[in-house]
C-alpha cells in the first residue's frame, strides 16, 4: 500500500490591488476611447464624390468651374373642383406664388398660366421657381418656402398645394440622417458600453481571489497529489 503524502503547509499571499481600482481604471480607458473615436471628425463627400460614373465626372467640372444651377422647386395648385379656367384656381395660383415670393429665397418665379404648365384636363398646374444659393444653402433657404405654401395649404382644403423639388429633397434627407444618427449615437454608444463592461465584469469573475484582496494558499490535492491554489480564511 502506498504511504499518503503528506500536507504540504499553505503559503498565504496577498492581492497588492483591490477590484476598486481595476474598475475606475477600466471605466477611464472606455471614456478615453469614446473621447478619441468622437474626435477623429468625419469626412464631408461632395456631389461628385456621392454619383458614379460619367454623371460623377461632370459635377466634378461643374465643381473645379465653380458653376451652379439653382436647385428647383414646383408647387402643385391641384382641384378636383376647379379647372385653371375658373377664377377661385387664378387666385390659388396667385396666392402661392405671393407666399413664395414674399420669403426672399426665391427667384425665377414663373406662373403657370405663362409658362403652360397646366394638366390636360386643367386640374392641376405647377408654380416653378429656383430657391437662391448653392446644393448646400438652398437646403437651408427652402424652409421659407416650404413653411409659406403649407400656410397656402391649411387656408383652403378645396385645393391640394404641395411642394416639392430638389432642395426640399435635400433638406428632407439631411433631416432624416441627423434624427437617425442622433438616435444611433444614443443606443450604440451604452450598447458599446454595456459589452465592455460585461466582458470586463467576466474577467474579473475569473480572477476573483485575486481582486478580493484575499489571501491565497497552495495545497497539495490529495486524490490528483498536484498542487492547487485555495482561498484562505483570515
């Protein structure tokens, strides 16, 4: 029969740091990563970087040449009722083209009745006019209009009047990529957080006699007779 080996005395040895600290200093690196990622800036693509092909190389010379054209904008004056033959259409018409003008972020302003921009069967016509500025600041200029012929719009349920062109498309999609980002930036971010802090609360799991501040011992484990490491009361 085999002797049993005999215990071999436990050596107590002490964590030199507390879990406090392990915390503080990982919650620091997180904060100095999301400083450095929100500092790094973004890059603003132009309209000839944002097109493929040749479309992409004549907004590239229209660039270099400094030449831009007036994004437009159409009003729809539309009545199931009314014809454009009909004075209550006339003074719709009038109407709009009033409200637009009056902003002063217009210009080329055209009727309908002189450019013939009318339906076939003279239910609808379109008001053209070009909102003042570069791709960039008609994004910002159109408000004015938008805001005036949706004033048009509520004073008379008779009709339909309803803008639309290409600054106002600008303007509706930049909006909608500042709501979605701004959303982004408030459920990434935590989400980020939260992964990091889990991973980090993992290993701290695993190093958990350590981290306590406990003492630790090596003992011989009778059945395997190889050392291990054990907690040990104070």
């Amino acid at each position: 029969m085999s002797a049993i080996p005999a215990p071999v005395p436990r050596q107590a040895t002490f964590a030199p740091w507390r879990r406090p600290a392990r915390t503080l200093a990982w919650l620091l690196f997180v904060i100095l990563v999301g400083c450095l990622g929100g500092s790094a800036g973004s890059h603003q693509v132009t309209d000839a970087g944002s097109v493929p092909g040749q479309v992409a190389q004549t907004a590239e010379i229209l660039d270099q040449a400094g030449l831009t054209r007036p994004p437009g904008e159409i009003v729809l004056v539309q009545s199931a009722t009314w014809t454009t033959d009909d004075p209550a259409f006339r003074t719709e018409v009038d109407q709009v083209i009033a409200a637009v003008d009056i902003t002063g972020k217009t210009a080329d302003l055209h009727s309908p009745y002189d450019t013939k921009a009318i339906s076939a069967d003279r239910h609808s016509a379109l008001v053209q006019f070009s909102v003042v500025g570069d791709s960039d600041q008609a994004s910002n200029n159109v408000t004015a209009p938008l805001t005036s012929v949706a004033a048009v719009q509520r004073g008379d349920h008779s009709f339909t009047v309803a803008e639309f062109g290409e600054a106002s498309s600008n303007k509706w999609f930049a909006d909608q990529f500042k709501d979605d980002s701004a959303g982004a930036d408030w459920t990434a971010v935590p989400l980020a957080l939260g992964i990091l802090l889990i991973a980090f609360g993992a290993l701290v799991v695993a190093g958990a006699p350590p981290a306590t501040g406990r003492p630790t011992g090596r003992r011989i484990d009778r059945p395997t007779g190889r050392p291990r490491v054990v907690g040990v009361d104070r």
